[in-house]
C-alpha cells in the first residue's frame, strides 16, 4: 500500500478562530497548531506572492519533520502568461521553495476555465520540469479532458487534478504513479460541506488507488472552516492516522 495525505488548501484564515484554532492562539502560532492535527497543507499565498527563501525556512520551523507543504504554482505562470515564456519565473520559484527540503511536497498548477487545450504548448511547457519532484495540473476547460492531454502528462509523470466543485469539469483519470485530489465544495464553491455519505463513496475510490499510487487530498471549502472538518471526516472514514502509511 501506499501513502495519503490528507488536509486543507490553507491555513491562515480569521474566521477559523474560535472554530478551529483557540481564541487565545496567536496567528502566528496558527501553522504550528495546524500541523499538529494534519500532514500536509496546500499553500495558497504562493499563487498570489512569490514566497522568500525566509518565509519557507519559518514555515519549515513551525511543523514536525514528516509534514509536508503542497505549493500552489504562481499565477503569473498559470493566469498571466498562460505557460508562455515562463522559465524565469518558474526557475525563481522552484529555487526558492527548495530551502523546504524534505517538507517540500507537490506543486499544484491550476488553470483558468478560459485557458483551451494547446497540447503543443503543454508539451514545451514540460521541457521545464527536470527534477523528480511531483506535478499536478488542476484544467478548468473541458478541452483539456482528452487522451492527447493524458498522454502527455504519464510521459512527464503528471497528475491530473481530480477536482470536485458545482462549477468545473470532474475528471478521475490517473496519469502519475500519484494522485492528487481538491475539494471545493459539492454544492456551493469554497463553502459547502460535504456529507459523510459523500466523503464515504470517495474513501472507497481512494482505498481502491492506495492500492498502487500515493494519494493527497486537500478540501478547499474553507468557510467557516469547513475544510477542517471534512479533512478530520474523510481520515476517520479511511480508519487511517493522516498521512500515515496503509
């Protein structure tokens, strides 16, 4: 069997206090206390912000040696340039999430619902990918949803998102020796819950992929701290400490 990780896309959010953190707890105590409940958090802030090597080196102090941090891909390479021309930007990014070692996990590229397939363009793209480390593209256009596209992510060993929302296209292709799944509320976009018969029917999907690929889960419903709780839901159904290995 393989590995799971299981947590939220982020962690800084005020309307988690008094929900999920005490109200007493600093803010920037907040990571520290995360990290002692999950194994892993997507990080938001680096798709807004290109974070500084100082940033990851107190982000890497604040969490125990087996956490691991998911970074979200700049939206400069994602929104702005759309992959085009973005070897500098991507090379400066890559560089300085390094200083995260062994707490450096996936990096999450998620792409507008406006951006079409271009497979030519995703193949160059690719060029740039020379480290081992893992990839996953969230696509938000249903044209990308093709076996060109797949092809061409397993010869990179590049996840397809699996990514649930009311808004975008769900997907369950497996393109990587991984898989890499976003939870952004069945109902309602970054809010809504999800049920425990909902998390149950996805638990048996992931026991079935813990079989022969890691697997990291992440919910994104982050209102009213909502990820946090399905993130504690879907662990106790799997029956599995978060992110210890089956």
């Amino acid at each position: 069997m393989r590995k799971l990780w299981v947590g939220t896309s982020g962690w800084n959010y005020g309307d988690w206090k008094g929900k999920f953190y005490p109200e007493g707890l600093s803010a920037r105590e907040w990571l520290n206390f995360y990290a002692q409940r999950f194994s892993t958090v997507e990080v938001n802030y680096s798709f807004y912000h290109l974070p500084r090597p100082s940033t990851y080196e107190n982000w890497a102090k604040a969490v125990p040696d087996d956490f691991i941090f998911g970074l979200k891909a700049s939206r400069v390479v994602t929104h702005i340039k759309r992959l085009r021309g973005v070897k500098e930007e991507l090379s400066k990014f890559l560089e300085n999430s390094k200083v995260l070692g062994s707490k450096l996990g996936p990096l999450l590229f998620q792409f507008p619902p406006s951006f079409r397939a271009n497979p030519t363009l995703l193949k160059e793209f690719l060029k740039l990918k020379t480290t081992n480390q893992r990839w996953a593209f969230e696509f938000r256009h249903s044209s990308w949803f093709v076996k060109e596209i797949y092809k061409i992510l397993e010869t990179q060993n590049v996840a397809l998102v699996m990514a649930d929302s009311p808004r975008h296209p769900l997907v369950k292709e497996i393109t990587a020796d991984f898989t890499y799944l976003r939870f952004h509320g069945a109902e309602e976009m970054f809010s809504s819950k999800y049920s425990k018969s909902e998390l149950t029917a996805w638990a048996k999907e992931i026991r079935k992929w813990l079989r022969q690929l890691d697997v990291y889960a992440y919910f994104n419903n982050d209102i009213r701290a909502a990820a946090v709780e399905n993130s504690k839901m879907l662990a106790e159904i799997l029956s599995n400490p978060m992110g210890a290995a089956l």
